[in-house]
C-alpha cells in the first residue's frame, strides 16, 4: 500500500542525508540531536570502513568475502550454491512469516539484521531516541538504494552484481529486508517512519557507464525495496545528489524525492508535470538547498542567501499550480548531500545553515 495516504506533512522542518565527517558515533548523535531533534537521524561516519555504501548493507548476501580490502561476490565457491539456496529461503521465511512462527526479521543473527560492526551509528541511535522525553515529529533512515548497491557490489571477475539476474534479485531483496528491518524497530516510536535510499548512481542512468541498462529494470528494483518499506508502514524517500532521469524517480511509489535543488533545480523543474502530479498524490520535496559539494560554496553563502535561492525556486513550482501553502506542507529542507567528505567546521556550518533556512521558512 502507499503509504501517501497517511499524509504525513513536514512543513519545511529539516532534516539530514546523514553522514558527518567524525570518528566518534557518541558525539554524532549529540550533534544530530543539537540542529535536527524534529526529524532526528541516524548518522553514517564513512571514515569508518565498514560503513561505506556497499559494505556497511552487504553482510548477509550469499557468497560475501573479503577481497582486497573490498567486498566481492565469489560465486565460483565451493558453498555458494547452498548459500544461494539459505539466502532465499531465508528471505521466504520473512516474508511468508505467520502468527504462529517467529519472524526471522525478529531474530538477532537474522542475515538482514544491521550489526553494532558495521552500523553503530543506528544502535546510537536508538538510545538516543529511547532517552528522549518527549517524541519527536518523525524518525529517519536510510539504506543503499538498490541501483547502486548493485552497480557497486561486483564478483569474483569485477562485474556488477546488476548483469548478473540471479545476483542481482537476491541484492535487491537483501537491501529491501534491511530497509524493513529498519522500519519495524524504528516505528516502536509511534511517529512516522522514513527510509531514503540514496542512489547516487541513478546519476549515471542513460550514460554510457549504464547504456544496457533498462527503466524497466530500475522501475522494477527500485519498486520492490519501496513495497518493503511501505508493507512496514514507512515512508520511502529515494535521494539522488545530482541530475538525474527524474521522471523515473517523480512516477515511482515514493513518497519522498530528495534533490539537489541547489545546483540542479533548473534540471529538476524541467519535470513540471511529473512534479505536480507527485504533489498533488501528496509526494514530499526534500530540497537539497545548502551545497556540501564545495568547500568554497559552503563558506560563500549564508542562510538568507540559501533562504531567498529556496523562495525562487518555490516560486517555480507555485507557477506550475502547487499553491505555497501546500507546498510549504509538503516539503523538507536538507543539505543536498551527505556532509562526510567537508571538514567538521563545513559541516556543522550546512547543518546549521540548513536548520535557519527551515525556521524561515516556517516563520
């Protein structure tokens, strides 16, 4: 079911990416909690190995070894086919799972599980909102988006995962259990549920990096991950920090779109009737208004520069027939990346620039 029924409306608050240039998980989460305690987050640190964006969602996928201080697909092993063989009945067990069975969701050795090891920052997390007195407007996760997990992940002769049909289901239904993983424990809160997959890589779709590459076969991963997010009540939000085919994402069942509205708005309205027809089904914006792409970009603007950008490019979308009070409903204000590749002054000035924008907005 798409969960755009619910009408979940942000009105402008802000929300992260989720990544920040520190190696301590303790002091991300009390940076978090300071500059976006409406819609807190769970924060990736990529300085640590383990939480980069193949390795931190690959355990659990058959035939996972390490190679080269990198993670590869060995399907040439001689326990791969039994493995092949656990992985999808493990996932049946999941989905088909009934009252009288425990769930294998539920299990704590379950193969779609996130781990302390390689996601300490979820676990951080958790006692964070546990502690906290009051709950907050809504909860926010993420995962690899399945496009990119796929095109990254490759076997034991350097293809992608992707070009490989029986890899690549069981790639798409790892991402989709750990993204439902997520969403059960996360909705114990009581407020809304949202789960974005970053797809960096849908960037690149048409090119020549992906020229055998179908929409059908991206319509068709991204859907399943975002029936899994919504068959756990959640709300799917799918980020891409560049232009993109945004017509693929804008026509999708998610209920969020996360863009870089500071560098490609003019791209991103080129979609005007796809933009309108996903607002008026009740689809969220998340703008991606304060640059974290460029260090000289992120000391050269201010929160009233940023604020005024956001109020002209909104002034396009009310021109193709979104009034400004939905709009306003409808929207989130985020960076327009992650902010782990800046420096820890960069990126606590996005971050803080990035909360000031929301609250004129709202104001």
């Amino acid at each position: 079911m798409n969960t755009r029924d619910a009408r979940f409306q942000p009105g402008a608050l802000s929300a992260w990416i989720g990544s920040l240039p520190l190696a301590d998980h303790d002091a991300a989460v009390r940076l978090m909690l300071e500059y976006t305690p409406e819609i807190p987050i769970w924060i990736q640190l990529p300085h640590n190995r383990n939480e980069g964006m193949v390795e931190q969602f690959a355990p659990g996928m058959p035939g996972l070894v390490p190679s080269g201080g990198k993670l590869r697909v060995d399907t040439g092993s001689e326990t791969f086919d039994s493995d092949l063989l656990s992985f999808f009945e493990d996932y049946m067990a999941a989905v088909d799972a009934d009252a009288d069975a425990p769930d294998i969701l539920d299990a704590p050795d379950s193969r779609f599980a996130l781990t302390n090891n390689v996601a300490p920052g979820f676990f951080k997390f958790m006692e964070s909102l546990d502690a906290k007195a009051s709950p907050p407007a809504a909860v926010k996760g993420q995962v690899t988006g399945p496009f990119t997990f796929a095109t990254g992940l490759v076997d034991e002769q350097g293809r992608a995962v992707f070009y490989n049909d029986q890899l690549r289901d069981a790639a798409v239904k790892l991402i989709a259990m750990k993204a439902r993983w997520q969403v059960r424990r996360l909705k114990k809160y009581g407020v809304p549920v949202i789960l974005f997959l970053d797809e960096p890589a849908l960037a690149g779709f048409g090119s020549s990096a992906f020229i055998s590459v179908s929409r059908a076969e991206i319509d068709a991963v991204l859907g399943e991950v975002i029936d899994a997010v919504h068959a756990e009540g959640g709300l799917a939000g799918i980020h891409v920090c560049a232009n993109s085919e945004w017509s693929i994402i804008l026509e999708s069942s998610a209920d969020i779109v996360s863009f870089d509205a500071y560098s490609y708005f003019d791209k991103f309205v080129i979609y005007g009737e796809q933009v309108v027809r996903f607002m008026e089904n009740g689809g969220i914006l998340a703008w991606g208004i304060v640059p974290t792409g460029d260090p000289e970009a992120v000391e050269k603007e201010t929160a009233e520069s940023l604020y005024d950008l956001w109020r002209q490019c909104a002034e396009k979308i009310q021109s193709l027939g979104i009034s400004q009070e939905a709009l306003v409903a409808q929207s989130l204000i985020t960076p327009s990346c992650g902010t782990g590749s800046l420096s820890l002054e960069h990126a606590t000035r996005v971050i803080a620039m990035n909360r000031e924008i929301s609250e004129k907005i709202r104001t």
